[in-house]
C-alpha cells in the first residue's frame, strides 16, 4: 500500500481524535477500513470486536445488578406491607374489643 495514502488516512482519524470527535473518527475508521494494509485492518477489527464484547459484558453485569436491586426491593415491600398488614389487624381487634365493652 502506498505510504502517502497511509499518512492521508492517518492525518484525516488524527483530526476527528484531536478535535475529540470519537463518533467521526469511529466512522471515518469505518468508511476506509478496506484502504489499510490487511494486518492493520485485522488489529483495528479485533480490536472493535474485543470493545463490543466488553460493552456487552458490561451491559449483561448492569442487568444482574439492576435484577438484585429489584428482587431487594420486592422483598422490602413484601416486609412492609406484611407490617402494615399486621398493623391492620391489630387495629381492627383493638376496635372490636372497644366495641364489645
């Protein structure tokens, strides 16, 4: 592959990089990936997959995490409604005792 095209690409992803643009340089990357030489290509490839694996594992670790932050919390409600329940109830014995004196 000719080494200017190489200092092109190069130039063009340093600019999107520089100027904090992730999105255009992802894009730009995307668009002219076929213009790298195949061992470059292959590293740039492996290494957007080895991203969308980590995200994905993040992802899937946010879900447990959010799956126990709900069974918690139904376990709380449970609790809370089984105290207001009982409260109920000795509500209701104390208001029947009362009436029947």
């Amino acid at each position: 592959m000719d080494t200017n095209k190489i200092s092109e690409l190069y130039k063009t992803l340093m600019a999107f990089v520089e100027n904090g643009d992730e999105k255009g340089a992802r894009a730009y990357l995307s668009e002219h990936i076929n213009e790298l030489p195949e061992d470059l290509k292959k590293k740039i490839m492996f290494e957007f997959f080895m991203e969308a694996v980590d995200i994905d594992v993040e992802a899937g670790e946010q879900k447990v995490r959010l799956q126990k932050e709900g069974m918690s919390a139904i376990k709380e409600i449970d609790k809370m409604t089984k105290e207001l329940n009982d409260q109920k109830k000795l509500i209701d014995v104390r208001a029947s005792i009362a009436s029947n004196s």
